[in-house]
C-alpha cells in the first residue's frame, strides 16, 4: 500500500515539474489547439498570408487574441459557425507576447525557406 | 593724305580679346549646358522606351513568380525550396520593407520605383495583394541588355559634337558681327591719327630749328618767357610725332639692335625734356650707374621718352622725378597724381588716358609696352594715389654681363 502511495506521489511530482518546465505559449496554446481542425502551423500562414510583416502579424495576433471577435477572426463563416469564436484571453500583455514571440520563432518562414 | 595700312590695328586690342574670349566661354558654357540637358533627355527618353519594352517580359516574369510563391505557400512546411528561374533571379520583402527571401545579384533594391537600373541589371517591383509566404513585395532582376546604352551614348556624342561645333561656328559668325562696330570706331580713330601725323613732321621741325636758332640774348625777359612756352609747346608736339611716328611707321621696321648707353642715353633725354619740366618746376633727380643694353637706339629712347613725359604730365608743380639706372634695371618715380590700384593693369591699353586734363592720345605707354614685350624685358607698375607712380624695367637679358 505503502508502495502505491510512494508511485503515486512520484508521477503526479513528475507531471507538475513538467509542467513547471513549459513556457506560455505551449502551456496555452498548445492544449487547446491540439484538439482544433486548423493546427497551429496552417493558422500561422493565414495570419502570415494576411498581415505579411512580423510586427503587423504580431500586433493583429495580439488584438485579436485581447478581444476575439468574428469580424476579425480570420477563420471562415463554417468554422465559425461549428466552433464558434474563442473566449478572451485571461494571459497578462506580457505572457501574450512572449506567447506570441515564441509562435513567430517557430513558424517564421525566413528560417526554413532554402 | 596717304593711309598706310596699320599692323596695330589689324590685331584685337587686349581689351577686345578678352571680351571676345569672356564672350565665347560664356557662349559656350551655355551652349554646352544646353546640350548636356538635351542629352540627358534624349537618354532619359531612351532609357523609358527600354522599360517599357522590358515591362512586359518582366511583369510576365513576376506573374509566373506569384504563382509558384501561392503553391510554395499551400505546400509550406512540406515544401521549403523557394522557386528558382534561369529567366530571372527573384527576392521577396514583407510589408515592412523586411527580406523574406532574395536570389538577387544586387540587394540595394527600391520600393518607391516600378522598374529602375541597378549595376547592370533591371528591378521590376511588383506589390502583391495576397501575401503568400508573408511577401507583399515581389523583385524581379534580369541582366541588362547594354545595345540599347551604347547606342544611346554614342548617338549623345556623335550628334552633341556636332551640334557644338555648328552653333560655336554661329558664336563666332555672331561675335565677328558684334564687334565690327567697335573695330572700326578704332580704325577710324587709327586711321586719322596716320593721316595726322604725316601733316605734322615739317610744321613741327620747322618750328623747333627756328626756336634753337634764335638768339634769346637780344630779348626781353617776357619774350625769353614767350619762347620757352613756344619751345615746350612744339616739344610736346614733336614728342607726341614720335609716338605716333612709331606707331604707324617705325613699328613694322626691321630693328637695328646695337649697344646703348644708357646712362648718356636718360642724361639726353632728361636735358632734352628739361624745359618741359621747368615749365611746372619739376626737378629731376638722377641716380645713374653705368648700364648697357643691347636694343634698337629708337625704340629705347621711345620707351624713355614716354616714361619721363608720362612722369612730367601727371606730376605735381614742384614735383619731383627720381631716375634710378643700376646695371640690370631703369626705375623712373614721379611724385604724382597716382593710379588707382585696379587701374594699373589698363595703363598699357591703347587710347587709356587716367587725367582727361592732360593732353595726348593715350597711346604711349602701349608703345613702351609693345616695345617692352618684344624684347622680353620686364615691367612693374606700383601706383600710389596722390603719391605717385613707380615703373620699373628689368633688362637682364640684353645687358653687357647678361
């Protein structure tokens, strides 16, 4: 008994430091969005398609992202309707733009194009 | 009367030649300004036409570029190769003016021109209203054809040559025309002087032999006083002879150089104007050192003869004439009315007189100058108003030791 205890105690220590280790933006984006029909990455060269420079993408992004509404959502009408528009963020300015900041590093196309 | 033909006069006076040269540089900065404008517009007109003509091939270029950026942009991630052409050489830039991606031989790109030459390629700009892969700016560069530059250049040169050698053949037509007015008024004035002078010669000598034969012992002092003034008044006459003489015959004669005395040559010449002198109570004051030139006798007592009555004219009563004679230089200072210090280089103009009080015709220091530069001597003028005039010459060359 004493064992399953001691295993227990151990695996929810390691989940909550593992936790502990993510940053902002893969502890609140990542979790919902690994769910959604869009991924992250197709959404990312929409925003790109759409806003083309980093700080236009990134100040959309981040309006968007403060008050979420269906004229700014980039999404279609079906999405829309069967998802409808997501709630406001609850993040700080500062935990958003380091979220944002590490979207941008991850999917900037300047990185990858050969 | 006879006019011989004057070879002073057949040349441009340096006043002449200098507004005729001022003239013809300004005519010519002009006309090559003109030119260089028509030139860069001729050149901006065919740089214009080339772009309008590679326009079309390059928007073609950039259409086909758009295209394989969209499917780039549907494939991205899986597909990461940007889209190469062996036609053309591309780069894209975000709204921001930030590079994306360039394939560009040359990076110093503009967003304010459609199309524009950067070393020896064309930039055809095109904006994007989808910004796939984030690129709102599409460049695309090709390698210039350089015909199109040759020809052009070739057809600035060979047509701006020409055109700037008829319309500096019509400056010069215009110019001949311009001055023939002036020209004549000078040989007009040339040509009476000649005619002149051969009027004066027997008058003048007669005058002259018949004061020196006469016998002043007999007279009253008023008729002494009487013929000194006589006496002045045909030396100054005769004096006036030679220069005018000299000028219209003696001029083009061959010169017979021999060794003068200078020193016995300025104590003839002192006592000679002696009288002239007098007559303002101007006193000479000599400082003569032995000093040979090798010169035609005439023309050096011409330079002297004008040097002490220009000395006599425009000095003051009781005046002074300092002559200073050293091996290699002949100095003669007056104590006179001066020259304005921006005068001085027009003293030796023909017919530039500085003292419309005094008589004469302007024309002997022109001959001291003639004469001056035909033996390669030098001249200085240093003028004080009010105080007086130094002129000075240097005769190196031509002295016994020289």
């Amino acid at each position: 008994m004493v064992k399953k205890i001691l295993l227990i105690g151990t695996v929810c220590t390691l989940f909550l430091g593992a936790d502990e280790d993510k940053n902002v933006y893969e502890r609140n984006c990542i979790p919902c969005h690994r769910y959604a029909p869009a991924s992250l990455e197709k959404l990312f060269m929409v925003y790109l398609k759409t806003y083309s420079g980093e700080l236009s993408l990134k100040g959309a992004l981040k309006a968007f992202l403060k008050n979420p509404t269906e004229a700014d959502s980039l999404m279609n009408n079906t999405f829309i309707e069967n998802f409808s528009v997501k709630d406001k963020t609850t993040l700080t300015d500062e935990e958003l733009d380091e979220a944002i900041d590490t979207y941008w590093e991850l999917y900037d196309v300047r990185k990858k194009l050969k | 009367m006879l006019v011989s033909k004057n070879k002073g006069t057949s040349l441009l006076r340096s006043s002449e030649k200098s507004s005729l040269l001022r003239f013809l540089a300004l005519y010519f900065i002009l006309v090559t300004m003109i030119l260089l404008l028509l030139g860069i517009f001729y050149y901006q007109s065919q740089e214009k036409l080339m772009f309008s003509n590679q326009r079309t091939i390059l928007s073609e270029y950039a259409n086909r570029q758009v295209q394989a950026l969209k499917q780039l942009h549907n494939d991205f991630p899986h597909r990461t190769i940007y889209p190469r052409s062996i036609k053309y050489r591309s780069a894209i830039y975000d709204i921001e003016g930030e590079k994306i991606f360039s394939l560009l031989k040359h990076d110093n790109i503009r967003f304010d021109k459609e199309i524009y030459r950067v070393g020896n390629s064309i930039h055809f700009l095109k904006t994007l209203d989808d910004y796939y892969l984030g690129a709102k700016y599409l460049f695309i560069e090709v390698d210039e054809d350089k015909a199109w530059y040759k020809e052009t250049m070739s057809n600035i040169l060979a047509f701006g040559t020409l055109t700037l050698i008829v319309l500096i053949i019509f400056g010069l037509f215009f110019v001949s025309i311009f001055l023939r007015p002036m020209r004549n008024s000078i040989v007009l004035l040339d040509n009476f002087i000649k005619d002149t002078t051969h009027e004066l010669n027997t008058p003048i000598s007669a005058i002259l032999a018949n004061v020196e034969m006469m016998d002043t012992s007999l007279m009253s002092e008023k008729n002494q006083k009487r013929l000194s003034r006589i006496n002045i008044a045909a030396k100054t006459v005769s004096h006036l002879y030679q220069d005018l003489t000299y000028l219209t015959l003696s001029h083009n004669r061959k010169s017979k150089d021999e060794w003068i005395d200078m020193k016995q040559l300025i104590e003839d010449r002192v006592e000679y104007f002696a009288i002239l002198a007098g007559a303002k109570k101007i006193t000479f004051e000599l400082d003569l050192k032995e000093s040979a030139i090798f010169i035609d006798g005439i023309k050096i007592a011409r330079v002297l003869d004008n040097l002490i009555s220009n000395a006599i004219k425009y000095n003051k009563r009781n005046g002074k004439i300092f002559i200073t004679l050293r091996k290699n230089y002949l100095q003669v200072k007056d104590t006179g009315i001066g020259i304005k210090s921006k005068k001085v280089n027009e003293i030796f103009e023909r017919y530039t007189r500085f003292n419309s009080s005094e008589g004469g015709f302007g024309i002997g220091l022109n001959i001291v100058k003639s004469i001056i530069d035909e033996y390669d001597l030098q001249i200085s003028v240093e003028s004080i108003v009010d105080v007086g005039t130094t002129i000075r010459i240097d005769f190196t060359k031509g002295t016994l030791d020289g």
